[in-house]
C-alpha cells in the first residue's frame, strides 16, 4: 500500500525555509520549527516566503514538488525535480490526446464520474435535509442529471461531452445556494466567479480548488503521467490540462462538500474574509489555516474504492485515479474506470 505523504503548506508572510540535513527547518521570527523530508510529497508557499536553494535542491531531488500561491491563494507557479515515469507510457498519453475520439472517451467517463458523484452529494442532502421548499428544485436537478448520464454513456463527440458538462455544471450550481443552511444571510451564492472571486462561498470554492489542483499535479507526476497534456482540457501554456481533468470527479463529492461542511458546521464565519476596492473577496491567513486543517483532516478519512474495492484514505483516491488512468493508457484496462462515490 502506498503512503498517504503528507503536504506542508507555509501561510505565515516572511517565513524562512532551509534545509539541515534531513529536516526543513522554518524560521519565523525567531521561532524555529523542523519537519523530515522523508514523508512530504509537497510544499505550498503562500505569499512571503523564502526558501533556500539547498532546500529547493533536496527537493528536486527527492520528488518534492513546491508551489507558489499569492498571499490570497491564486496559483503562481511551481518547482519539481527531474521528470520521472516511463518515457513509452507519456508517448501513448501524447497519442491519445491528439485522437479526438480517444480524449472524447476518457473524458466522457471523467464527466460520467462528475455527474454521478454531483447526483450523490445532492442525494445525501435530500437524506440529511428534507426541507420541503428545496425538495422540489434538487429532485428535478437529480432528474435533469441523470438524462445527462444517459447522454454521456452514449460515448458522444468531446465537442458534445464539453457542452453536456457546463449544462450540468450549470444546473448544480444553479442550485448550490439551496446547500447552505447556516449562515445563509453571510454565505450567499449566485453562481461562480473566479479570477478574483466576487463573494465569500466563491473564495472558499477557489480556495479549495487551488488545493486539490496541486494535490492532482502530484498525482499525476507520481505515476508518471504528464499533468500538463490532458483530454477533456486542451493543451494551454502555463496550464495542468490532465490535472484539472482528474479533478473533475472530486469536486462534488470532496471539494464541494468541504466547503458546505465549513460553512453549514460554523467552522468558517462572515469575520474571516476580507473585501476589496475592487470587490474581490479573500480569506484572512487565520481562516486559510482552518481550511487547510480541515482539507487535510478530510483525506485522512477511510474510504472503499468503488473499482479496486480496497479501504485506503480518501487523500489515496488521487494517486488511484491517476494509476487506473496509466493502466488504461497501458492497455491494461479497456476503459478509464471513473471514481463513482455512493
């Protein structure tokens, strides 16, 4: 069984990262903190952060991916060592995306994962939360979803997959406001914004997006797979295309669902966003720090694979998604087996 390794993430502005022998040791003011190297898979360094260049050498070395992040959570970029995996293996993925037909099927069954694990979450609200004037409005967007799984499972075009994918999008999140039950008159939703989030619900989303963006690039470079060239996300410089697409599948089931679970639990308050001139809207360094917490508690929880019908922890299913998706690349799989929650 692989080991759940662990990220390190660097909130505090003007904090000092170097490397003594096998430890980072932090420097923040004239605090000194050390963590082993041997059990982290990545570092993210929000805002003001200095890393030594032996430290960031020791982390090429040993597979430890950095990534940069504003003070606010925007993706700046990031540092990994050498690239590793099995130069046949990234050759067929190149082959695959350039076949329309081919990225049209994998990410056909991504989309079929997303859609499935969206009907899921809306279905254990209904179970958990029964309120009559948000019956109605769910249980149509569960019909409405599961004509789209229909349509999907008809192995239609990319162009198709793509359109059926913003509709479904669309209709959840027409709907996500309905999920909010406490601190609803602070937490409202109207629909996504990003780049800068315009509202506190979009913060948090993009928040956690930002997170589980980095944990698939991990993912993906762990099983040799290039995060860059993807199927349902078309090449773009700069961008994580096979990233964001594994990603999809998460979202509902464990980005979303964290954010809800914030909110509705309290755990996240009205206090702990900050608005700009410009009417961006950020987290405070404090309310990072429990997001982070509770986004790490989360992958800790146990959870069966639907396929492999193994108990792992849930932050595992990344790395299992991306090595179903090598086994089919490899020809071991007829299919691309989406991660189904239930």
């Amino acid at each position: 069984m692989r080991r759940l390794f662990n990220t390190l993430f660097i909130t505090t502005q003007e904090s000092y990262l170097a490397r003594e022998r096998e430890t980072i040791a932090i420097y923040i003011g004239e605090e000194k903190k050390k963590f082993p190297l041997h059990n982290l898979d990545g570092i993210i360094c929000f805002g003001n952060i200095r890393l030594s260049p032996y430290l960031i050498g020791a982390c090429g070395e040993k597979g430890i991916t950095i990534s940069y992040l504003s003070e606010n959570g925007k993706f700046l970029g990031r540092f990994s060592g050498k690239v590793s995996g099995n130069v046949l293996l990234r050759r067929q993925q190149y082959r695959y995306a350039d076949s329309l037909q081919t990225s049209a099927q994998i990410a056909g069954n991504m989309i079929i994962g997303k859609i499935f694990n969206i009907n899921s979450v809306l279905k254990r609200f209904l179970r958990d939360h029964s309120e009559k004037d948000k019956k109605g409005q769910i249980e149509k967007t569960i019909s409405h979803l599961k004509t789209s799984l229909n349509h999907m499972r008809k192995t239609p075009g990319l162009e198709i997959v793509r359109g059926i994918e913003g509709d479904s999008a669309a209709a959840y999140f027409a709907l996500f406001d309905n999920l909010i039950i406490q601190q609803s008159e602070y937490f409202t939703f109207s629909g996504r914004s990003r780049r800068p989030p315009m509202d506190k619900t979009n913060a948090l989303l993009s928040f956690v997006y930002t997170l589980l963006y980095h944990d698939m690039i991990s993912a993906c470079e762990s099983v040799g797979l290039d995060p860059a060239v993807g199927f349902l996300h078309r090449d773009r410089p700069g961008r994580n295309s096979l990233s964001l697409d594994l990603m999809e599948e998460f979202r509902p089931f464990f980005a979303d669902r964290l954010v809800l679970s914030l909110i509705n639990r309290q755990q996240i308050n009205q206090g702990d966003f900050k608005k700009y001139a410009s009417g961006a809207v950020y987290m405070k360094e404090n309310s990072r720090k429990t997001v982070i917490e509770a986004y790490q508690k989360r992958k800790k929880e146990i959870i069966t694979h639907p396929f492999l019908k193994e108990k792992m922890p849930l932050g595992l299913l990344f790395y299992y998604q991306a090595l179903l998706l090598c086994r089919f690349i490899r020809g071991d799989l007829d299919e691309y087996p989406p991660f189904l929650w239930r």
